[in-house]
C-alpha cells in the first residue's frame, strides 16, 4: 500500500489496515441488521394494517366485489365513472366542504380568543382549563346523546330556553335549515379544547419583553393584539387549521348518531354515503372507488395550499 507521501507501507501495516477497515464493515452491518430488527415490528404492523389495506382497496375498487364476497370480477373502470356520475357523491361531497367551511372558523378563532382571554391572568384559570378541554375527552357517543336531549324539539333545553322569551324553537335535528348548524355546534363545543390548548401554549411562549416594549411606545392592548400576538400566532394558527380542516373533512361520528345524515340526506357527508353503499348496500368496489375519489379530491386540496403557504413564505 502507498501512502499520501509516495511511500510504500511495510506488508504488516498494510494487512493490519485492511482487517480493521473490514472488522469496521462487519459492525456497521451487523448494526443496520440490528436495527432492522428492531424496525421490523412496526413494519410489520404498517405494511398489515395501512399498506395492504390501501392496496388492496385500490384493487377493489376496479373489481364488482360485494360484501357477501361474490361478483369479484375485475370490471375496470366502471365504478369510477358511476361514482364522477352519481349525484348522491357529489352532494355528499358538498356537504362535507360545507360542514369543513361551517366549523374551521369558529374552531380556529373562537379557540384563540378563549386561549387570549384566559392568559390574561383571570382568576381561578385551571378551572376554564378543564372547563374547556373537558368535554374533548368525552367519547362520540356521549356528545351526540347529549345533544340530542338539548335538541329535542319539545323537552330539550335550548327550546326551554328560547320559550321563556316568546320564541319558538325550532326542530334543530330534523329540520333540513339548521341540522347541519346543530351539528356544527355540537362540534365546536365537543373539540375547541384541543385548539384551545394549542393556542395557550403557544402564547405562553411569546416573550414578555415583546409587549413590555410595545407598552414604551405607547402601544394600547389592541395594537399589541395585533402587532404582537397575531404574528406570533401564526405557526400555530397554520397548525390548527391543518389539522382542524383534516378533521373536518373526516367527519362521521356525531352526524351518524345524530341526524344519520338527514333530514332529507342535508348531512350526509361522503364518509357516511360510502358507509351506506358498502355496508348497507353491499357494494364494497363501488365504496372503494368512492374512497379514492375523495382521497384524491384531499391529495389535490393539500397540493394546493402546500403551494400557496410556500409562496406567501417566499414573499414573506
């Protein structure tokens, strides 16, 4: 072996540097098996419980598969083109942007104001604490029966309420103009803690020295609002509204135990209309095709704004 010097190496050296660079090999890979080994639970659970299923529901919905396992068929695209001609996906489809439009505000600004209005140091702040993030931790089912007692048209609570002023409630539930807002009501309450949380958080982490120089200029409590805090927000607004607009494009629960979708299919979101096909009318490949039609519909959706965020940050 030659050195960087141009001088040749003694035989012993040289052997002596090619069992170390070869012991050297055999322990890294003997530790990039180890690790693969401890990886391999895990992928085994996501390749059996997220990749298979993802593939195998791809595969299906080019198939007449049913729910009692016959007209397996491949049968091409043709659930696709029912399902970009059925009226029922797209009303669907409508319902579930509405609901997504109906609830993000509110879940996002209604959020941060609770959050702003609590870190102002108001007595007793455990207390709104839980009183806020409690009914985050109450399953679905409970929230929708709750609900649904304060609906009742005759013995709920809010019509109570509204006849001791002369006003006469509504049928929150089976009227086709405020199901949809009952639903949306009973979601803001049941999930705000979780944003509300998010928002504390993140005003906790904002510097005092911040507003401590704004009160030397002589800024009031709104300009510091909106100079200081809504800036420094701004991460964890972007959060929020991700994940509040993945959430509410993903609603089923409460709609399914509270109107079914009704009245008149005005809640029906596109969860619950592939439900309906594949499991009530046993069309399991049409429901597939339905699935990667919206699936793809959230795909074009997050592009969009992934582009739109990039470009406001290369402006920025």
């Amino acid at each position: 072996m030659t050195t960087a010097d141009g001088l040749v190496a003694p035989p012993g050296v040289t052997e002596k540097a090619d069992t170390l660079s070869a012991g050297r090999v055999r322990r890294r890979r003997a530790e990039n098996l180890r690790g693969w080994l401890y990886c391999t639970p895990f992928l085994a659970a996501f390749g059996l419980f997220l990749i298979w299923p993802t593939v195998y529901g791809l595969w299906m919905s080019f198939t007449g598969t049913s729910l009692a396992g016959t007209n397996t068929q491949f049968v091409g695209l043709a659930n696709w083109r029912e399902a970009l001609g059925d009226p029922q996906v797209w009303s669907s489809l409508g319902n579930t942007a509405w609901f997504t439009l109906l609830s993000t505000i509110p879940l996002v600004a209604i959020a941060m104001l609770l959050a702003v209005l609590v870190n102002l140091g108001l007595p007793g702040q455990w207390f709104w604490r839980l009183s806020f993030f409690m009914p985050f931790l109450l399953a679905s089912t409970v929230v929708s029966q709750f609900w649904n007692w304060m609906y009742n048209p005759q013995l709920g609570l809010i019509n109570t309420f509204l006849g001791w002023f002369g006003i006469a409630g509504p049928a929150w539930l089976q009227d086709p103009n405020t199901a949809m807002i009952a639903v949306v009501i009973t979601t803001v309450w049941w999930t705000i803690g979780f944003n509300f949380l998010l928002y504390l958080a993140a005003l906790q982490n904002i510097p005092d020295q911040l507003y401590e120089a704004a009160s030397l200029d002589g800024a009031g409590g709104w300009r510091k609002f909106l100079s200081i805090t809504l800036p420094q927000l701004a991460p964890t607004t972007v959060l929020v509204l991700v994940l509040q607009l993945l959430a509410s494009l993903k609603v089923f629960d409460q709609i399914y135990q509270m109107t079914a979708g009704g009245p008149g299919g005005t809640t029906r979101p596109v969860l619950l209309y592939i439900y309906e096909v594949g499991f009530t009318g046993y069309r399991l490949g049409y429901a597939s095709a339905i699935s990667y039609i919206f699936f793809f519909l959230i795909i074009i959706v997050s592009i969009a704004y992934m582009v739109i965020s990039s470009r406001r940050s290369v402006k920025a």
